[in-house]
C-alpha cells in the first residue's frame, strides 16, 4: 500500500452490516483511501453513518464499546516483530486511551475488510503510521464533541485524557464507554480539522515502556502458533513432495502405510501446472490420527518419482555457471559517465567476485495450517504473512467463493518470508475437501521445510574498479548474476528484477562519475522467494567488502575511506533503467539521503571505539547500507584463534529509521537481524545435487547457537522527526553484518574472504 498519506480518510462504520460476527460495538472507525465507487455505495446508504464516503481497502478498525473497552484490530501478521503492540499503540495514543483497556484483535484474511495484509517488506508500522494516527484521533474527537453536545458546552472547553473526557472549567469527567454510543452519532471530522497530537505529548508512541500484549503468553507456552491448532475430530497429515523442484508422482502404493496404527488416508495431491507462484508442488500426503502416525505412514510409502526437468540441477556447477556469466558483458541497467574509457586511463584496476548461496528460512516454526469444511464453508487456521493471499488460493483451489472462506492468523513462531506463501494452506485444504470436510491438519517437518522451501536466490557478484593515483575509484563496474524471485511466477524470467537491482546495486550511493551496472542471464533450477532482506544480503556483503579492499589496497582507513567515497551529504536518485521500486519505495520519492548514510557510519564507528588497539587476532571491520528507507552501520569486533575459530566479543550497530514508535522493539530487532546476520556469514548454505536438497536438519543447514552469538550487541538509535517518512527495521539490520564480519577477519588475520559461507575458510 503505497498511496499518499494525504488521501487517508476515516470512516465511520458503527452500523455497517459487514462488521456482523467481528465482536465490535459502539463506536467503530475504519481508516484507508477513498475510492469513487464506495463513495457512491455511501451516497446510497448515507443513513448508515458515513459522512466522509466508504473508503477502498480499509486498514484498520479501531471500537469503544459501552463498557469503556477499546478494541484496536491489527490487520498485519505477529511474527516477532511486535506488530500486534505497536501498531495498536499509535492508535490508542492518539485516542489517549488507557493501555489497561486496550484489547488487540487479529483480523481474519480478507482484503475487503482490511486491505493489504501482507506483512513483509519491513512496512507494517511505517506505512501505517499516520493512518494509525488519524483513526485514534478521529475517534478522540468524535468523544470530547459527543460530551461537549452532552454538557451544552463549547467542544474547545473538553480535553480527552486517560480514557475519560473532561470538563476543563468544572472537572466533569465522563468515560469512554458512557459516551461511545452518542460519539458514533457524531460527523467524522474532516481531514483538515483534525487535531494531530504534538509529538510531545505522545504517551506511549517513542517511549518504550509498553510490553507486548503477547509476551506473558509466548513466555507461559499459553500463544497460540499455527502449529497448536487443535480442533474436535481432526487428522493429522504430512506430504510427502518431489525431491526436486518441478518432479512429480510417477507411481505409489499406499498398502504399507495403511498398516501403520493410526494411519487413516493416504491421498495423493496434485501439482499445480506451472508457473506454481504460492501452490502445493504435489505429492503424496498421509492422513492419520496424530502426527506420529501420519509420519510413519509417509516413511512406509513406495513412491517412484519423475524428477523432471531439474534432476540435473547441482550447486557447484551451477556457481561456476554464474561465474561465467558474471565475466561476461549483461543487460546495462545503470551506465553513468564512461567506464571503459576512465578504467582505461585509471592510476590502477581492481576486480573481485563475491559468492553467496541459497539460504533458507528455517523458521523455528515449520509451517502448519488446519482446514475445517462444513455447510458449504471453510475455515483456515495458520501462521501466514499474507493471510488474504491464503484465503483467495484455498478458495480457487476448492472453487469456492472467497467469501466463504475464513482465514484466522495464528502467531508466527518467525516468517522471514517463508509464511508469506500459503502452499500449506492449499495442501490442509485439499485434504479436508478429501475426507468430506473434516478438519485436517498439515505439518511440516524440519526436513519438509528444507527441502521444498522458496529459497533466497543464489548469486555471484563481479566488481571492477579504476582508481586514482590516491587509489580511490573513478570508475566502477558491478555485474549482479542471480536467478530472479519472478521466476517463481514466470519461469521464462532470467533478469534481476527492477526492485531486486534496487536493493543495492543500481542505488548504489557512493560519489563515483562513472558508473556501469550489468545484469546477466540466470535461470532459475528452484523455487526462488523472499527472505529477509532479499537481494540487499549479497549486494551489500559485494558492494562493502569490495570498497574495504579497495581501502586496503590504497593503504587507507576503511572507515575514512567508505566515507570519502560516499561523499557529501546529498541525494541520490539515479535514473534507472525501467519501473525501479524497493516494496512500493521509488527512488524518487525516497532518494538516498547519503548524509544519514555518513551519520550511521560515524556513529557506530565513534561507539565502537574505532582506531582502538586490539591484540593479536581480533579485528574491527565496518559496513554500511541503506534498505527499506532505513541506513543501518555495523562494526563487528572478530577474534580468529590459531586454529581458525571465530568468535565475535562485541557488535556495535547504528540505525537511522526516521522516528521509531517503539524503541524496545527496534533494538530487538537490530540484535536479532545481527545473529541471523552472522549465521549467514559463517554457516548458512542450502546446496543442491541432482536436483536434491543436500541439508536435512539443523545438523547440516545450522543456525547461529549461543556460543556463536556476539557477547555484547550495542544498538544506537538515532533520533528522528515523527514529520519526515519512517524507515523499516525487520529487514535491514541484516546486510551490512556479514561484510562487517568479513572486513574485521581481513583486519584479524589479513585473509579476505568472498564466499559464503565462511565455514572451514580459516581453518589452518
């Protein structure tokens, strides 16, 4: 959702027929853009309370019931990121609501009644942030004129403050829950008279001190996951899928699964024809009485598999392939200046390639979903990012209405884009179609999730630089080689999408006159996805390495010399080859602020103590990068003993996301981006062998464990002005980590390392 914050409207929807079964009462506003049609729909139910229009895919209910409750409904998914908290949070400090009385209710998927849902891309609050603001001070205004109506008493004489309405002449005070019923009588006040809070009056909004309205049942085991879904009668069921991408079931025989105690069904579920975009890929599932059963029914089937046109598929070859490529001349997508002719006259040349492999998302929880059928309805339960996707495929696939479909969003036991495609969702839905509707639930193991999961993609990035007699770059090539996420949706892609090159490689900020960016051909062999952060993981790991060993070579400092060639403080916003957008931010509505960008940098350098002494085998290295509007600097603090064994003492990172709404939960997200960061760096890789996923389990794909974790993460938060555009903070903590990491090795043990992960690379 990307349209203008000056087209937010507030509706009032007190008495609107769809809010039927959604537990909302008394005074109820939507808030969203306006849309000609519904404003006619308006026009014909004018008498239905809505004086401003309807508004087009409305994002977020906000209701005071006559018991003084206020009820915020988050439409966005809980994935650790604490959406559910900071998103109500704005909404009840404008209303100056009593947090005590806050309820948060989950909103089912269903794009109608709540717009946009999916919870990626790091947009969540900063979109969402004044149309937050606006819905809880519309309502605030709609009571303090409701009890100025009742007093007989001009509306500039009440104050709302703390969940009651006062009188400010004669201390009257009446509550929210006696007024809710008269406010929603009330004119929604236009755009132009509606009182914003001052910043300084903000109660909860930048302070930090609410906890999240799901923290006491995450740490009691009382939250409910997608994978807790329990429901009267229901079968368990795991799939078992193609061991390669595009395969399919050539033959099975059920008979030795069906011996297992407990096993009820085995069901056979069709793949999708391509392209499968969010589909199941088909496969067998095992329908039993608990999951015990179910997976000891999959481990007894005879399956003969069809690999089909991937089996070939191997990781080495297919890096040597990129590398290939990545040496040729590509698709110009940036050219500025002239970079033959000034590397052909430069003082010197450079060139470097970086390698980084697939990842997975390896979510702690695997995905899981619960379809229930019954009267000609269905219901869904599970973990999803885009619960309205979920309910739009579960729908088509049983050739249903959408709107008998009912999608109900779990907690996410972690997403990182994984839960943003619901295939788990179809699959619990074909299978409660196949036991005529009883609920059925699908699991996923660790070994599932694995081996048929939407990877990050695979790349190779080539760098050349000419630089000057005073070796800084006057001329500067980047060729990006990877296998696009379109592919998954078009397989006869083979570029970098625009937003994929504008993670990092066409923005690049950096004061250089001639600049030259290519893209290559790559064909994708797997299903490519979004994981956090996307495309900026190996273009910032290329992009800040290559400037850190163009600085050891000149015989500089990396951190004066990272800034040299950012340069001044000014905006870049290159032209670009083709529609360039990062999730809905154009770089000419959002140019690179390169004065933020040198802010992060000095600041994290100035609070790590940069230029300080370190002994033998420990290294300071620093790194920058600017995604989703947001400009984060790390300085990682590496020590390498003799035998090659990295520990990390202490990681100091700057983030310069505009204003922040909850600090806490900035804070934790920069920590938790630097582990999995540093996972990247040193252990993450998903490789492939005739067509085979080679990891199975956390023993061969790992994860950072405690002991791999910085003894210390420092996170400095740069204020910011709650007037200018806000930056994201659940991806971009994450790209500037593993070149931070590997620029402190280089610095540790003068190894430079280009290919992730790190592993044995400094085993001696």
């Amino acid at each position: 959702m990307s349209a203008p914050v000056d087209r937010v409207i507030v509706a009032n929807v007190s008495r609107r027929r769809f809010l039927q079964g959604m537990s909302l009462g008394g005074l109820v506003l939507a808030v969203g853009y306006p849309s000609i049609a519904r404003a006619q729909e308006a026009k014909k139910y004018g008498a239905d309370g809505m004086p401003n229009g309807w508004v087009d895919n409305p994002l977020a209910f906000v209701s005071i019931a006559e018991d003084g409750t206020v009820t915020i409904v988050c439409h966005r998914s809980e994935m650790g990121q604490g959406v559910r908290t900071g998103m109500p949070m704005i909404v009840a400090d404008e209303l100056e609501a009593d947090w005590k009385r806050v309820r948060v209710a989950q909103a089912t998927g269903d794009e109608k009644k709540f717009g946009n849902q999916d919870t990626d891309g790091s947009r969540s609050t900063r979109h969402f942030f004044e149309p937050m603001r606006r819905c809880g001070a519309a309502a605030r205004t709609m009571l303090e004129a409701a009890a100025a109506e009742r007093w007989k008493v001009p509306v500039s004489e009440v104050e709302a403050k703390n969940h009651e309405v006062v009188h400010r002449a004669t201390g009257k005070r009446l509550g929210y829950g006696a007024l809710a019923k008269a406010a929603a009588t009330q004119p929604v006040p236009a755009r132009e008279t509606l009182r914003l809070k001052d910043p300084k009056q903000f109660r909860y909004i930048g302070k930090g001190q609410l906890k999240l309205v799901d923290g006491r049942d995450i740490a009691t085991g009382k939250a409910q996951y997608g994978i807790d879904t329990r429901l009267p009668g229901m079968l368990y069921a795991v799939v078992a899928r193609p061991p390669v991408y595009g395969g399919k079931v050539a033959s099975f025989d059920p008979a030795e699964a069906l011996k297992v105690p407990g096993v009820e069904r085995v069901v056979e579920i069709e793949a999708s024809p391509p392209p499968a975009h969010f589909n199941p890929v088909g496969g067998v599932a095992v329908l039993a009485r608990n999951t015990w059963a179910a997976m000891q029914g999959r481990r007894a089937l005879k399956i003969t598999w069809d690999d089909g046109p991937n089996a070939g598929y191997d990781s080495t070859a297919y890096k040597a392939s990129l590398e290939e490529s990545a040496r040729k001349a590509g698709k110009v997508v940036r050219n500025d200046g002239d970079f033959t002719a000034a590397a052909a006259g430069a003082a010197g040349r450079h060139e470097a390639e970086y390698y980084v492999p697939h990842l997975a998302h390896a979510t702690m929880e695997p995905p899981a979903a619960t379809v229930r059928i019954a009267n000609g309805k269905c219901e869904v339960w599970g973990c999803f990012q885009s619960p309205q996707a979920a309910r739009d495929l579960v729908a088509k696939r049983l050739g249903m209405s959408a709107d008998d479909v009912t999608v109900h969003v779990t907690l996410l036991g972690g997403g990182f884009g994984r839960k943003s495609k619901p295939d788990y969702a179809i699959e619990a839905a074909v299978l409660s179609k196949a036991v005529d509707g009883k609920p059925v639930k699908v699991t996923w193991t660790r070994e599932d999730d694995l081996h048929n999961s939407y990877y990050h993609t695979v790349s190779v990035e080539h760098l050349e630089a000419g630089v000057d007699g005073q070796g800084k770059p006057v001329a500067w090539l980047h060729r990006s080689v990877a296998p696009t996420i379109i592919s998954t949706f078009n397989p006869a892609a083979k570029n970098e999408a625009a937003f994929e090159l504008g993670m990092g490689v066409i923005n690049v900020p950096f004061a250089i006159p001639n600049i030259r960016i290519e893209n290559p051909e790559a064909v994708a062999h797997t299903r490519i996805g979004w994981f956090r952060s996307v495309s900026n993981i190996p273009h910032a790991f290329a992009v800040q390495s290559f400037v850190a060993e163009l600085a050891a070579a000149a015989g500089r400092d990396p951190k004066d010399f990272l800034l040299e060639v950012i340069g001044p403080a000014r905006q870049v916003s290159p032209e670009m080859l083709g529609d360039t957008w990062n999730h809905g931010e154009s770089p000419e509505r959002y140019p690179v602020d390169t004065g933020r960008l040198r802010r992060v940098v000095e600041t994290a350098a100035r609070e790590a103590g940069w230029g300080r002494k370190l002994p033998k085998g420990r290294g300071l290295g620093i790194a920058a990068h600017y995604s989703f509007v947001s400009y984060i600097a790390a300085v990682v603090e590496v020590a390498v003993d003799d035998k090659g064994a990295i520990t990390v003492p202490r990681v100091d990172m700057a983030v310069d996301c505009g204003a922040t709404v909850n600090p806490d939960r900035v804070r934790s997200q920069m920590e938790g981006a630097c582990v999995m960061g540093l996972g990247i760096a040193t252990l993450g890789e998903i490789s492939f062998k005739d067509g085979r996923v080679q990891q199975n389990n956390f023993d061969a794909y790992e994860v950072t464990r405690m002991v791999g974790t910085p003894r210390e993460i420092r996170v400095h938060i740069i204020p910011g002005d709650y007037s200018k555009p806000m930056g994201g903070v659940g991806e971009p903590g994450v790209p500037p980590i593993p070149p931070a990491l590997c620029n402190a090795i280089f610095a540790a043990t003068g190894k430079r390392i280009r290919r992730l992960p790190i592993r044995d690379q400094l085993t001696v």
